[in-house]
C-alpha cells in the first residue's frame, strides 16, 4: 500500500502523507479543490466532523457525514470540471 493518499479530483496531482490521516483514510481533497467546492458544504462538513472528532461517535452522525463527503466531493470534482 502506498504512503500517499491522492486527491479525489480527477487529474489532479496532489497528495497527502497518509500519516496525517490515518489507516482509515482512503480518500482526501487538496486545498485548492476544496476551497473550489460549495462553502456551505466545506463548512457543515467541518463543523460535524469537529462534532464526530470530539468523541459523538452516534452512527446517525456517521451517516450524515458520509452522505456530506459525497455531496462535498461531487462539489469539488464539478468546480475543477468547470460545471459549476
């Protein structure tokens, strides 16, 4: 398994150490897709992954932050497309 985890975003180059996010880490987005992405989904996501982060571990918090990541990843993906 590779130590780098690579952007989500079609053709982008950009990677990450996947010390910093751990095992369970399979996907990231960098910076510059994810400042392109919808702020309003940029910042509930942080905000319930703060929540999850701070020991709320209830599976319906799961579930809406994996949900969000998907909306959250399509965002940023159309962004660098030229879509939105």
């Amino acid at each position: 398994m590779s130590d780098r985890i690579a952007c989500v975003v079609p053709f982008c180059r950009r990677t990450a150490a996947r010390s910093e996010f751990g095992e369970g880490c399979t996907e990231i987005i960098c910076g510059k897709h994810g400042r392109a992405a919808s702020r309003v989904l940029r910042l509930r996501y942080r905000k319930l992954f703060r929540c999850w982060k701070r020991g709320n571990h209830d599976i319906r918090l799961m579930k809406i932050l994996d949900r969000l990541w998907e909306r959250y990843k399509a965002s940023a993906v159309e962004a660098a497309a030229g879509i939105r």
